[in-house]
C-alpha cells in the first residue's frame, strides 16, 4: 500500500471517528432534551387536570392521551383519567418515595413515561402521576436518526475524496523527488535535486538526497581514479619486468648478465611489492574508526621504531630526534591509537624528508603540552611549490619534482588519513630551495 492510500486511509478515519462521535453526541443530547421537556409537558398537563379535578377549570389538550391519577395522603385513588384501568396501576412503594422525597418522580416503563409530584390545594397535599407516550417527539427523533445517518455516509464520502486530495498534495513533492532520482544514474551523477524548499521537511529531504550523490559522485571519482592509477602503476614494473626475461631470453647470455637480469628483476618486483604494500595499507586507514583496534601506545616508542623500520630499507638516510624534555618522565607522551597505522605514517613522513633532500636527512621534533602531542618533520630539501601545495595529500598525485626521486603518490595520502583517523591534524610549510616541514598534531 502506497504512503499517498495509507495517508488516505487515516485521515478518512479521524475524520469518521470524529464525525460518529459527533453524530452520537448530538442524537444522545437530543434524546435527553426530548425525554426533559416531555416530562416538562407531562407536569403541565398533570397540574391542569388537577385543577380541572379541584377548580372545575378548562384546560388545553395538545398532547396525545394522557393518563392522570390523584391520590390523597392516604394513598387512595381519588381520581383517574385513564381507559380499562379499574385499580390503582402505580405500587405504594411508588407512592411512599413521591411523598417522602416530595420531589418530581420521573420514570421510563415500556414506550410510556411517567411524572409524579405534589400538588397543594386548601392546604391539602395531593400526589398527582402523569404517563403518556410521546408520539410525536419520537417521530422526530426518528427522522432525525435517519438524517443523521444520511448525515454520516455523506461526510464519510466526503472524508474520503478529502483525505485522498490532501494526501495527494501533500505528498506531491514526494513524487517530484521519486522522478527526478530514476533520471539520475552512474552516468549522471553530476544531476542534483533543486527548486525545493529548504526549511520544511521536503527541502530538507532534497538537500539530504543531494549530499549523498555528492559522497556517492566524489566516490565513483575516487574509484575511477583510484583504477587508473593503480593500472598504471601495476603495469609500468611489470611491463619493466617482462620485458628484462624476455631480453635475457634472446639468447645466451653470460653469469654476470644474467645476474644483472635478476638483480634488476628484484629491483623491480621490490617497487611493485611497496606499491602493493602502500595500497593495502591506505585501504586500512580507510576503515572505520569502530573497527580498527586501538590501544594505549608511546608516541616516541613508536617514532623510535618508524625510524628502524626507515633506516633498514634505507642505510644511508639520517634521522635526528629533537625533544623539548625529559620524555622518560612524561606521561603526556602516551595516546590512544593504532601502532600500526601511526608507524606508517611516521616512516611515510621520515622517508619523504629524506627523498626531497640532498642530505638525506630528516629532524624530527617532539613537544607535549596541555595533553597535545606536537610532532614536526623537517627537511632542508628541494621544498614544495606553493600552488602544488593543496594536492599533495591527494592519492596518487605527484608533483613538479617527481623527477627528482621515483615514488607512487600514495605515501603522504596514507598519512593524512591515518591522522585524520585518529582525531588529529597535519599541516605542512614549505619554500622552494628551503625545505618543508610537516606539522602533526594529536590530543
């Protein structure tokens, strides 16, 4: 069942629901006024009898027939205008409550009601009762039965179109969106939703839908880009590969070309391998934070081992420590983090200073202060231009000094991630010819 039927549905509901209330109210009011005002009627025609009886006066009759009785204080019948009744109808315990409570008696008994009450004459009390059947009062409240029941199947007619126009208009922008969404595929993800209005719930909706195609846009982009340059990059050293057996397959070669073949074929499965390594990696610090394990580690322990892991790869790299006190004695050092990830990113950080310089050097600067961890990584290398500055975290982006030394554009992308990951942040400043400086920071 569609929403626009459900809505419908309800509203045709409230409105009958409302209306039977209503209509019941009104027949039940109606009932009581008529059952009042008879008894009212009855009174009247009880005290003109009563004085018909005692005065001898005239009285008017426009009513149907009317039973009357008077009884003295003894309870004896002293008159009675009604057809075939020879003794008294009414039941002393009748009696006794009028006269005791000297109220007016009401009572319902089959299609008749009934009245009892004091009349006083010559200082004499009498009890006077009053039954009759009011024909005409019911014949009223029959047709006012049937009209409100004809009342009713209108009005549910009606609650029904209404509901079914409201809930069509109300959900008019729903169905714009439900169009405007088939129209946009993988093709055309650049589409997005407009002319809504943006403080009530449909607006709000467009703008969530228009949000979620600009994640989903910025996604496949990702994922195209991501493919090309993985492909290019897989490719370049396994092409390199093939093609160094396929030259040493030619024909015969001597011992040492034959080595120079493997070494070289080592050379370039070892880039591929750390190409390889670089993107497993960068798809773990994609991960959500909720199921990434995380434990309390020393910064400087894991600094320390980001530094071996460096140096073990590459011997004749320089890595300086520099710390603003006693980090033995502080327990500022310690952070809730990966291990893994962090170590990553440190030696992607180490490893980069030492690339982009001539030196092949690279300082690394710890202070602590107020539960903030500051670490700063610095080179005297080659420095960054101002305008590549922005895309430097970018996956697979290389900037005008690739040249200068081989690499894959995935390291600084792992780093910025996997601080982002962990709730920090990381800076960088850079001048050409000067050097560059990274600035992590992490509380």
């Amino acid at each position: 069942m569609k929403i626009r039927t459900k809505i419908a549905l309800r509203i045709t509901v409230v409105i009958t629901v409302v209306m039977l209330i209503f209509v019941a109210l009104n027949y039940i009011v109606s009932t009581h006024v008529r059952k009042t005002e008879f008894y009212v009627d009855l009174k009247k025609e009880g005290i003109s009898r009563a004085n018909l009886y005692f005065k001898a006066k005239a009285y008017n009759e426009d009513m149907d027939k009317v039973d009357v009785f008077i009884y003295d204080k003894d309870y004896n019948l002293l008159y009675q205008d009604a057809d075939n009744i020879k003794a008294s109808p009414h039941s002393r315990e009748t009696l006794e409550e009028i006269w005791k409570t000297r109220g007016d008696f009401t009572q319902n008994k089959g299609k008749y009601q009934t009245i009892g009450f004091i009349f006083s004459y010559q200082n004499a009390d009498y009890i006077i009762l009053v039954s009759a059947y009011d024909s005409y009062g019911h014949a009223k409240m029959s047709k006012l039965a049937l009209y409100l029941l004809i009342l009713s199947l209108v009005s549910l007619l009606a609650a029904c179109a209404l509901g079914y126009f409201l809930a069509k208009s109300a959900l008019k922008p729903v169905a714009r969106i439900s169009n405007k969404m088939k129209d946009i595929t993988a093709n055309n993800l650049h589409l997005r939703l407009l002319g809504y209005n943006q403080k009530d719930e449909f607006g709000e909706l467009a703008d969530s839908f228009n949000k979620a195609l600009d994640i989903i846009e910025s996604s496949f982009n990702s994922q195209k880009m991501f493919v090309s340059n993985v492909s290019h990059e897989l490719q370049t050293p396994l092409a390199i590969l093939i093609g160094e057996i396929d030259l040493a397959l030619l024909k015969d070669r001597t011992l040492e070309e034959y080595k120079q073949t493997l070494i070289n074929s080592r050379q370039d499965t070892n880039k591929l391998i750390k190409f390889l390594n670089g993107l497993l990696d960068l798809a773990k610090a994609s991960y959500d934070e909720s199921i990434i394990s995380m434990s309390i580690i020393r910064i400087d322990e894991v600094l320390l081992d980001a530094r071996e892991l460096v140096l073990k790869g590459n011997p004749n790299y320089n890595i300086e420590f520099l710390f603003n006190q006693d980090i033995e004695e502080t327990p500022d050092m310690t952070f809730r983090g990966n291990e893994y990830l962090l170590r990553m990113a440190f030696a992607n950080l180490m490893e980069n200073n030492c690339k982009y310089s001539n030196n092949k050097t690279s300082i690394v600067k710890i202070t602590s202060l107020d539960n903030k961890i500051t670490l700063l990584f610095s080179d005297t290398g080659i420095g960054i231009p101002e305008d590549e500055i922005e895309h430097l975290f970018t996956p697979f982006y290389r900037g005008s000094n690739k040249s200068f030394t081989q690499g894959n554009g995935i390291g600084l992308a792992l780093v910025k991630r996997v601080i982002t990951l962990h709730k920090g942040s990381i800076t960088l400043t850079s001048a050409v010819g000067k050097g560059t400086t990274f600035r992590v920071e992490l509380s």
